[in-house]
DNA sequence: ATAATTGCAAACACTTTGCACCTGT
DNA sequence: ACAGGTGCAAAGTGTTTGCAATTAT
C-alpha cells in the first residue's frame, strides 16, 4: 500500500531532527538541503499528516501552513501549547487540563477534542525576554 | 481616521444578523446580497478583525479563512469552543476554565492567550445526533 | 480640502493536479 | 509486473495590492 521512498525518509527524517520546531513548506525546501520537488514535499505532508506522524497548524497570520513532527498517537491524550512569540510547541500532559476537559464535558455538554485544539499564550521564556526588553 | 461607509456598515450588519453564525468571504459576497467588490470585503474585514468586532478563524481544512461576528472586547477574558460538526460558536465564562488557565500560568510558566485561543469539540446537540445515527 | 475607502484588474502566495516517467515491493 | 511515488509545469484557490475615481469628515 505504500512505499518507503528516500524522498519521504529524508523529510521525515529533517523534521524529527527538530521536534521542537514548525516548519513551513518554504523552509524545508530552501533550509534543508532535500532533493526533492516542491509538489513532492506537499504530498509526503499531508501523508504524514494523515498517518497522525507529523501535525499540520494553519495559524491565522503569514499565509501558509507549518509542520511539526509529533510522533505517532501519542498527542491525542494531552494538551498542546504553542508560544505566539517563539512558535515553540510544549506537550502538556496536566490533570488540571484534563478536569477541565471532563468539567467542560460533563457540565458544559462539549465533548473536547484534544488533537484538533491548541492553546496559544506566551512561554516563560519569552515572556521574561519581553519584559526585560520593556523594563 | 476611520469613515462609516456604506459598505462597510451593510458587510457588519449581515454578520451581526447571525452572531451564531461563521461567514466564508464566498458565502458573504453570494450568499447576502451586498453590494460591494471582493477587495473590499476582504478590506473591511480585516478591519473589523483589527477592531476586534470580528473573529477570523483559519481551520485546517478548507481553503478559506471564515469571519463571525463577535461584538467588541467581551470576548477577551472568556473561551471560545467551537463545534467541530455544526460550527457554533460557543462563548463559555467559567470559573474552572480560568483556574485552568491560573493553573497553566502559574504552574506551565505559560501565559495563556484566550483571545487567540479555541477548544474545539462536539456541542451537545451534535454529539445526541450523531449517537442517534451511529445506533 | 483632505484623508480614507472603493472597485477593478493584475499580482501574489500557497497548494493541488495532470501526465509521463521512475521506483519499491 | 504493478501499485504507488516523483517531478515538472500548469491550473486552482484565496487573498492582497496599485491606482484612479469616489466619498466621509
């Protein structure tokens, strides 16, 4: 049904190098030095996408879409939190979340959807940087 | 600095017309019958979006960015769960979602973007629905 | 008067697709 | 051998922009 092919194992192989990182279609194809054609670089990410091994977010601001590399399955249980500042994504594994999420269910009558939800906000590290900048 | 014109008060008062409701900039120009180009629709929202009168969201399916009116500033210190089914819109003030949100903050070193945050999920009546159908 | 807004069409950026050739199994 | 993948260039989308004419203040 599908074929290992260099194309796709270089790909995979440039965003797990970086798991912390997005990656937008222009970056993987002038950053790393993949030999690979542009629409070749969209259908291998969206078949990673499919397969749950890499995570696509379409951010409101700058066009395009970005990529990550998450593994497999395992995000489904926990929360992400993407820093607005530094693009940073942090896997959350909290039980506060998770009460909150049964909380929303049971009082709210909104079954949450972990995978297809990320909180925004700014990381600590960020944070202080801007606070230092500013005074 | 900012003029009242025509258009754009016809553009505001069709999405206001239904604040459950999410627009495709397509379904606006078809779908209600403004009277005004494409440029200016996209101009207009993108103004309203500044303003924080409209809420723009860009899922990850579908091409096309979607706007829905939201009023001004309220929506700052609440969440938003949005049904991944029906599209609904829910503005959701709750106490545990901000302890959650105190909790993150305090506890993840990470300052929480409400704003720019969305849960998504099943709405209640979607999830009966689809239960119903499923058997 | 003058600064902002409109409309049109052209320009853009990102993504998808048709088709012939290539590659993994 | 054959299903699936690749590359290129062309075609699609959705959105933005240049510019002259128009409108709100």
């Amino acid at each position: 049904m599908k074929y290992s092919t260099r194309q796709r194992a270089e790909l995979l192989e440039y965003l797990k190098a970086n798991p912390d990182r997005c990656f937008s279609v222009r970056e993987i194809i002038s950053g790393g030095g993949l030999s690979m054609g542009e629409a070749t670089v969209y259908r291998a990410l969206s078949h990673f996408v499919d397969e749950g091994t890499v995570k696509k977010y379409v951010s409101g601001e700058g066009g395009g879409a970005i990529y990550q590399y998450v593994g497999h399955g395992e995000c489904e249980s926990h929360f992400h939190l993407r820093c607005l500042s530094c693009g940073r994504l942090f896997h959350t594994e909290c039980s506060v979340i998770g009460d909150m999420v049964r909380h929303i269910e049971e009082e709210h009558g909104f079954r949450v959807d972990a995978v297809h939800t990320t909180i925004y906000g700014v990381c600590a590290e960020c944070d202080r940087r801007s606070r230092e900048a500013d005074g």
